[in-house]
C-alpha cells in the first residue's frame, strides 16, 4: 500500500471557502506538481493563517487515494513573501503568472513551472517594484520558451535572415507578429503579408531583442544586471502580455482587472 502521509515542497497559489469552516487549496510542489487539497479547521486553526497564497515550505498531506482527496495536516513556512500583499504590482504580478500556469497547465512540465514560479516570487519579493515588473517579463518570456511558443530571436520568420547584430553592433529593431509567432526584420514587415496584420504587431528595439536573446543565453545574475530604457520596457510588457495570452488561448481575468498596475 502506497504511504498516505507524504511531504513536499510547496507553494501555495490560492484559497477558497468550503463550506463554513474549510477551505480549498490549490497548490504546485516540486514533486507532486500542481494539486488540489482541504483545508480544514475554523477561522482559529493555526493552519488556516499559516496556508496562504504565495506562501512557501514544506508541506504535510494526508492522500486518501482511494477518495481521490488530498488534506493538508501541517505547514512548516519558510517564506511569507509579506511585501507582496503590502504593493499592489508586486501581488498582481504574481496572480499573473500563477494565473498562466494554471491555465496552461504548467506547460506540461510541473516541476520546472514550480521551480520558475517559485523564483519569479522569492525575486519580486525581495526587489522594488520596477524591478517586479520586468522579473515579471522575464518570468513570460521563460515560460513561453517552457511552453514551446516563444518566438525565435535569431532569425527573420520570413526572410530567415539574422535579426541582431554581432556584439558591440548597434541592434536592430525588429517586429514581432504574435499570428505569425516570429519576428521579421525591417524589410519584411513591409511585405504583404505583415502588413496584413498591423494591428496585431509589436515593434521591439533592438535593445528589447538583444534583452529576450540574453534571458535565454546569461544566467539569471547576468541577466539582473542589464537595464531597459522605459520605451523598451513599456514594448515589451505590450508584446508579452499578448503572447500570454495568446498562449492561454484566452483573456487572462488579472491583465483584465490589473493592466493598469503592471
């Protein structure tokens, strides 16, 4: 028989009412992936403040398999992450991203969904709140690349030509056409076909381009480093909103709610 007492670690990504005393939790762990579990106990139960959203550690259930039901029977918090629901931007930032991998479904792949989400929350935690937002931005572009939808920074989708410069060449900037998945250069987004579509494209700076081609080639130190003029900020958080939702295959209700605090 399977051990029914089982340990993770956890983050906790919301909380709902059942019924008059218990909750339900939605949870992702490192290894148990994304889950459902009860809550039980009164507004007095030590549990009930310790299991609460974006909230991290080790986590005890109790799995009735033979129920099909998980119970939460302790929470050992190593991380509140208390300035997130001290700033509005850095709060909504998370709801973002937990909202993503709740509808993608963790991209198919819980563990690395856990360990991006999990960094993407012990960051925002500890930064100010410009810096929330573009650890947001890195944490869509790493999760469209996670999904297998983010689109190639190297080549032109319709030339096939390089689309930036060798190092210490001005960057070029390039378009980016969501329905297309890909970036074009200059002289195709004036084709026929892209033209088709100017109401659905991004441009990007060349800045912006070499930034999404340094998330996926620097460490994630190297990357903190670099900075972003506001312009190129404000294009990419335009470009990657879209492409979320693009990806979701639907309107994502915290961009709905919250665009004008990220």
């Amino acid at each position: 028989m399977a051990e029914r007492n089982k340990s993770t670690q956890a983050l906790i990504l919301n909380v709902k009412e059942q019924g008059e005393n218990n909750r339900t939790v939605q949870v992702i762990s490192d290894t148990l992936g994304l889950f459902h579990a009860t809550l039980y106990g009164g507004p007095k139960s030590r549990l009930r403040s310790l299991v609460q959203p974006f909230n991290t550690g080790t986590l005890w259930i109790y799995d009735d398999e033979g129920r099909h039901s998980r119970k939460i029977t302790d929470f050992d918090v190593t991380d509140c992450h208390d300035s997130l629901h001290e700033n509005l931007c850095k709060i909504w930032s998370a709801n973002l991203a937990a909202e993503l991998v709740l509808k993608t479904r963790c991209a198919g792949d819980e563990h690395a969904s856990y360990i991006l989400l999990k960094a993407l929350v012990d960051g925002i935690d500890r930064s100010t709140e410009d810096g929330a937002r573009l650890g947001l931005l890195r944490f869509l572009w790493r999760y469209l690349g996670l999904l297998g939808v983010q689109p190639d920074t190297e080549s032109c989708a319709g030339c096939g030509s390089r689309l930036r410069a060798e190092a210490g060449v001005q960057q070029t900037a390039a378009c980016c056409i969501p329905a297309e998945n890909g970036f074009v250069c200059p002289e195709c987004s004036g084709t026929s076909s892209a033209a088709g579509q100017q109401a659905f494209r991004f441009e990007l700076s060349g800045e912006g381009l070499h930034y999404l081609a340094a998330l996926n080639t620097q460490t994630p130190g190297a990357v903190r480093t670099l900075t972003l003029s506001a312009q190129t900020a404000w294009q990419l958080k335009q470009l990657l909103f879209t492409l979320a939702e693009q990806a979701a295959g639907c309107r994502l209700r915290t961009l709905e709610s919250g665009m004008g605090i990220l």
